[in-house]
C-alpha cells in the first residue's frame, strides 16, 4: 500500500463527500460522513484523524483505511482518491 499523510487522507475525506466538523485541541479534524452511506452498526457516525502528519506508519494507515470501510466505502474507493 502507499504511504499518506494527513494532506492527503484530508483531500480523500473530502473527495468521499464527508463534511469538515471541527479540530480538537489534540489537533485531531473530526468529518461527516456522506447521508447517502450506511455504516455498520455499532460504528461512530463520524471520522477522526491527526493532523500534521508526513506521512503515517502503516499501522495507523491501515486503520485509517479500515475505519472509513466500516462507514459504508469499499477499500478501492478510498485507495482511488488517495494520492
């Protein structure tokens, strides 16, 4: 898989259709998933991530990734919009 950074996840996210929110003060931007997808139950109706990261470790890229699948998207629609 192909390393990204928050820039990158950012303009994903974005590219998905979700809606910025807000940032915490642990610089962590919270988006909106789209209306139009149906996460699985049991999962937050919402989306987090650390800002100001290069690039991430693949352990925390991979979880990016697996939390944006449990919102209802396919790992080739996330992987298209990445950089």
């Amino acid at each position: 898989m192909k390393a990204f950074g928050s820039k990158d996840l950012e303009e994903c996210v974005k590219k998905l259709g979700f809606t910025f929110d807000s940032i915490s003060s642990s610089h962590h931007a919270k988006y909106t998933p789209p209306h139009d997808r149906d996460p699985l139950p049991g999962v937050r109706p919402f989306f987090t991530f650390q800002l100001g990261r290069k690039t991430y470790d693949p352990n925390s890229a991979n979880r990016y990734i697996t939390q944006l699948k449990r919102l209802g998207f396919t790992k080739e629609e996330i992987l298209k919009h990445l950089k």
